[in-house]
C-alpha cells in the first residue's frame, strides 16, 4: 500500500463507523412479512480516521468519505463514534500492511470474512474496542433466511463490482450506481410487446385432467372412518354432486354457471372446515384437491371472500413453515392452488397481496426440487403473480426480481438444461418480463442485481432455442 496515500499526524484523531444497507431499505420493507419481524438492514461499514474511510471491497482501500457517498449513491444510515485514537499514522499503516494478505479478493467471504470483520479489527487495533455485535452478527442472521436468499444476488453483485476494481489502490467500492439508476430506454416501456411476450396468459392447473371425482371419493372414504364425522350427509351431497358440475378440460365460460351461490358458499364451508384440519391430517391432501378446483368458480359473494381469506391464510402456514417436510403430491397441489388464484380477477388480489409471503416457497421449488412438476408449477406461480402485478408494488417487485436472479443465475449454470428446466426458466422469464415492461423500478432494479449477465449466459445455451425470442425481447429491454 502507498504511503502517499496516508498523512503523517502526531495527534489524536476521532474514530467513528459509517454504516451502510447493502440492501438499500429491501431488508426493513420485506423481513416483517417473510421472516415475522423487523431487519433493519444487511451492513456494510468503513472505519472513518484520520479524516478518511477504510473498508475491505476487493482488497483494502481507502477514499474521502463524502467521495464514497457520491460514487455509489448511498448515505450511510448511521454513524457509531468508536472513541479516539492516538495511534499514529505510521504505526497504523504499518498494521494494514501486516492484515492485507487477509484482505484481498480471493480471501473476501460474504459470511466470515467482509468488511465488517475488516472494521472490527481496525476498531481493536485504534481503540481497543470491537463494533457493535449486532452488526456481526447481521450476515448469518439475515442471509440464512429467506429475505437472504432473496437479496444475496444483489449482495454478491455488489461485490463482483468490487473486486473487478480491487486490483487498482482505493478503488471505488460497490457497483456503479450510474449503472442501477440509468435511464430506460423510453421505446422499452412504450413500445409494443412483441408475440413473444404479449401473447402470454394466466395458467390453469388441472389442465386436462381434475381428478375431482377421486378426490370427492377420498374425502368420503376418510369421512366414513372419522370417528366424529367431519361433514354432514348434506355436505358430502354436495361433494359428490361437484364433479358434474366442473368437469375435465376447464372451460372458464362454462363455469360462470357451474354452481348457484348457495352452492358456492356451502362448498366453500365445506372446504374450510376440511383445511381447519391442518397439514397433518389425511383430510388435508384431499382439500387441497377441492380448494383447487373451487378457485376456477365465480365469486358470487363477499361471505365467499371472506372464506377465501380464511383458506389462504391456513395454507400459507404450511408453506411458510420451514420445518414441515411435505410429500411432492402435496407440495404439487399446493402450488396448484396458489397458481389458480390468480385465474379469477376477483380472488387474484386475495393471492397477490400475499404474494411476498409465498414466493420464497415458490422459488424453492423451483431450484430444489427433483420433481419435474413441482419445478414447473412453481414457475408457473411466478409468471401468473407478474402477469397479475397492475400496480408499482415496490415490495412484490423486489421480491421477484430478486428471486429470480438467483432461480435463473443457478439454471443458467447447469451443464444440461432438461425440458423441465427449459419450462422453469420460461415461466420465470415470462414473469419478470411482465414486470420490466410494465414497471420501470424493476428494470432498474434488474440492472443493480446483474440480470443482464444472467441473461446473457442463457440467450447463449443451445437447448434454449425455443425461447430465444422471449429472451431477446427481454435484454431489450434492460
């Protein structure tokens, strides 16, 4: 390191820590939904002394604080006085030429070894104190979560920037957020959709096939052996008169009078006494079966709604819930029930404002699942969320962007891409490109987390032909 770049200096000097949001407020907006309470951020900091800030980005650099500011667009959230050192300059030069070998690209782990270990040393060594813990603790707290996984592509993103300009001394950290807020393209938002993406609808599931009547059968068989009898003889009537009424290869038209209210809401109550049973029950397979078909049909009136809320909220426990190993069958139907909520406008917002609860379940399946259907399904859960997306939802926005990244970051990278990967990867597509050409901040938002690259990789791999005009159309926009 260059002594030029230090200045000597006998005197005492204040230590503080400048800390900044790697995730840029994402993490305070989404950890209260996806993780049941509040994360502030996910920091980064420098140490500023001797009326400079030091940092670890790509090796160990240092730059005047408000340069730092101006170059990666970012305020620090706050500012932690660590005391006074009287440490002088040599000395501690002399200390970031003993660590530095610590301190390089290739040593940088986002979890053990960033900047935020890089600051508690130079805290140690100037004053004789650590950082506050809290803020050591962030990264395996937040980043093994959920929100993690959803924000680690622009983590990592942020730090590839800094390594591609750590060779040169005191680069500037970060990506360029000349780059992130560049302006779009105004024929990306205004042009017209081309086939590729505007001939893209809602998909159905239990498309050809519903297997109603086995299911009613089940739910029969199971109500026969209960010792308390779960649904009425009245109530397995209406059961078993449901599959005449929506039949194999959904017709939507068709359905608009399938039923009468009366007996829609009396097979609504049906299915949530069946739900009320929870994951645990031999009911609950079967009512995900029924609460699948039922989403196909009219709502015809606000006790419907309600019940609906209701059925929701029972089945977003069980995808939340981490430590519930459910069979394949049941995450299939699971899935299939939240991709046909998005079928009927009137429930669409029901699902849509749940949205952030389940995607990470959603993208979990599809890059951790063997089961060709579970990926493919999940995809399709992508793609009618995006399609549904009228309004600048910050939130949901960031939420799918981020995903993605990562779902389509970890495809691109597979040797072989199946036909099942191949469907995976155009439903996500479809849904991010939904969100680019409607919103703006997505494309923004895209640019920051390295949508770009991933994209580039998969416009380049032969067994995605099919859909390279999906993907031009998408790099376009961007």
């Amino acid at each position: 390191m260059a002594s030029s770049s230090f200045s000597s200096s006998a005197s005492s000097s204040a230590v503080s820590l400048r800390v900044y949001d790697l995730s840029r407020g994402m993490a305070r907006q989404l950890s209260p939904a996806l993780l049941g309470k509040q994360i502030d951020g996910i920091w980064h900091t420098g140490v500023l002394v001797y009326g400079k800030e030091y940092f670890f980005g790509g090796g160990i650099q240092v730059m005047a604080p408000e340069l730092v500011v101006a170059r990666y667009g970012m305020q620090p959230v706050q500012v932690v006085p660590l005391g006074t050192t009287s440490v002088p300059m040599e000395r501690f030069e002399d200390f970031l030429q003993q660590i530095s070998p610590r301190f390089t690209t290739m040593t940088y782990d986002l979890l053990r070894n960033n900047c935020n270990n890089f600051s508690n040393e130079l805290s140690m060594f100037l004053v004789g104190t650590g950082i506050p813990q809290h803020i050591l603790d962030l990264p395996n707290e937040a980043l093994s979560t959920p929100l993690g996984a959803m924000l680690r592509p622009m983590i990592e993103n942020m730090q590839r920037e800094m390594n591609a300009t750590g060779a040169q001394p005191f680069a500037i950290p970060f990506n360029d957020p000349s780059l992130a807020n560049a302006p779009v393209a105004a024929s990306a938002s205004a042009s017209t959709s081309s086939v590729a993406l505007s001939s893209r609808r809602f998909k159905i599931s239990g498309k050809p096939t519903l297997h109603l009547a086995r299911i009613v059968a089940r739910v029969d068989e199971l109500n026969e052996k209960s010792s308390v009898g779960i649904l009425t003889d009245e109530e397995i009537a209406a059961l078993r008169k449901l599959p005449t009424q929506v039949t194999d290869n959904v017709d939507l038209r068709v359905l608009e009078g399938a039923t009468t209210q009366e007996e829609s809401v009396q097979l609504w109550k049906i299915l949530v006494k069946l739900l009320s049973e929870e994951h645990g029950s031999l009911f609950f397979f079967p009512a995900l079966g029924i609460f699948r078909v039922l989403l196909l049909l009219p709502v015809k009136s606000t006790e419907i709604l309600e019940m609906k809320n209701k059925c929701f909220d029972q089945l977003l426990l069980v995808t939340e819930n981490s430590s519930v190993d459910l069979p394949d069958a049941h995450v299939i139907l699971l899935l299939s029930v939240l991709v046909n909520g998005f079928v009927n406008p009137v429930a669409s917002e029901l699902v849509l404002s749940r949205s952030v609860r389940f995607l990470p379940f959603a993208f979990s399946a599809i890059t951790d699942s063997s089961n060709h259907e579970v990926r493919v399904l999940g995809a399709n859960l992508i793609s009618n969320c995006c399609l549904a997306l009228k309004i600048e939802e910050e939130v949901v926005i960031t939420a799918v962007i981020c995903g993605a990244v990562e779902t389509l970051d970890r495809l691109s990278r597979d040797q072989y891409q199946s036909p099942t990967q191949q469907q995976a990867i155009e439903g996500v597509i479809v849904g991010i490109g939904s969100l680019l050409y409607n919103f703006e901040a997505a494309r923004s938002l895209s640019v920051e987390l390295g949508l770009p690259e991933v994209l580039r990789r998969l416009h380049t791999t032969s067994s995605l032909v099919r859909i390279q005009p999906l993907l031009s159309e998408i790099v376009a926009m961007i």
